[in-house]
C-alpha cells in the first residue's frame, strides 16, 4: 500500500479518509465504542496540523469518508462545506493536544469500553500479567481525571502525561492509544484493550496472580518494539480489514 507521506495532499487526504473511516468501523466490530461519545482522528500530511475527526452523532459501524471532518488546531473546519457539521468539543480538546505536540503520530483513538474504563479505575493502573499487557511495558502513560475535557487548558497537561509514549490510560475515564499510522493506531488499541480485558477477568477469579519477573517485563517489551513494528502493524491491518469488507 502507498504511504501517504508520499503522495499529493489531495490524494493524501482521500487515502486517510478511507482508511480513517475503516478504522471507526474495525472499532465498531471490536465492539469498543460507545454510542457517539468517543472518537478517533487522523493528520493529514503536507497540511499545516490539519486532521480528521468524526462528524459527530454518526456511529462508528456506518462511518464513511465523507462523515469525517478536517479541522485546524483551533477547531474549525477547514472546508466551507463541513463548517455547519459539529465536532465532539471533547475530542477536539483531547486529539488536538497530542496531534499539535506529537508530530510522529499520525492517528489517535480515545475509547471508553467498560474493560478499559475498569482498568483505569484501578489504583495500579495495568499490570504486566499477560503478553498483551506488556507490550506496553514501561512504555504507557497515565493521565488523572480533570472532568469532561472541555477546557483547553488541560491539552498541555494531557501531552505531559503522554509524554513520549504511545499509550495512554485516561484514569477514571478511559483509554488513549496512537500510532505513526493508522494501522499502528489500531493494533495499539487492540492490544491495549485485551490487556485490560485479560486483566478485568484475571482479577474477578479472586486467586493469586503470577508475576513475570522485571526481566521477562523488560525483555517482552523490547521485543514488541523491535525495528519491524510499522511493517506488522500493516500486516495486521491488512487482514483486519477483511473483517469489514
């Protein structure tokens, strides 16, 4: 598939329309959504910190290319044509925070499933219990709750506990994952979830949970962020999308 770094901004966009719409989509059959009240958003390359994010009061599962609309850092549409569409004010405040600070990441994904919000209840935040979960071995962030994120204020603290990471636990509210593609966005996300599934039940079997040792933590972590990380997170999402063909 066609990087978009290197292709015309027009073309640019239309393949980050595409795939942001079948991005919302993948959420929807993973079953991460919730109602109309997350969102996910993309930049543009070649476009001075323009990104997509969905129209809102469109549901996940019906997304299409042109649900989704381009806005600028301070909110507005772009596209005479889209300004009458509302943006989630929520969304904007949190996407617009990492896409301004955060350059190498192309795609941010903020979800709200019960796993996820379970787990960012807890005051150990996730635990390095499964594979999953330690992909994200010293390499997650967390973010303690302010309210609804309305204020723009709060975009300087959110990029501070991102920091350089990825990942993101919202505490008491829920997750945040990107990714330098779209495809990295997603597989993030996926993963990120299954741990906290995996961690939600492993902790409702009320029995003592093994531990890997600090070693095995750091030696699986490393091994999840090898060079080649990019290339399967493309794999992947190319097989995923046949799930929504």
């Amino acid at each position: 598939m066609t990087s978009t770094e290197t292709l015309p901004v027009e073309d640019a966009e239309a393949r980050t329309r595409h795939d942001l719409a079948a991005l919302y989509r993948l959420i929807a059959h993973f079953k991460m959504t919730d109602l109309v009240d997350t969102h996910i958003s993309a930049r543009i390359p070649g476009t001075p910190d323009h990104f997509l994010i969905n129209r809102y009061g469109v549901l996940f599962h019906e997304m299409q290319p042109h649900d989704l609309v381009k806005i600028d850092p301070s909110g507005k549409a772009v596209n005479a044509d889209e300004a009458p569409q509302r943006v989630n004010a929520a969304g904007f405040t949190i996407h617009s925070a990492v896409h301004m600070a955060r350059h190498d990441l192309a795609c941010v994904i903020h979800t709200h499933t019960a796993d996820g919000i379970a787990v960012s209840c807890m005051e150990e935040g996730l635990l390095p219990i499964t594979q999953h979960a330690l992909k994200f071995y010293g390499h997650l962030g967390y973010h303690d709750y302010e309210g609804i994120a309305l204020d723009l204020d709060e975009r300087e603290r959110l990029v501070r506990s991102l920091g350089e990471h990825r990942v993101m636990i919202l505490r008491n509210h829920g997750l945040l994952a990107a990714g330098r593609s779209i495809a990295e966005a997603f597989l993030n996300i996926y993963f990120l979830e299954r741990a906290c599934q995996a961690q939600v039940k492993a902790l409702s079997g009320g029995r003592k949970l093994s531990m890997p040792s600090q070693a095995v933590c750091e030696r699986t972590a490393a091994q999840f962020n090898r060079g080649e990380g990019l290339a399967h997170a493309q794999f992947a999402w190319e097989s995923a999308l046949r799930l929504i063909d």
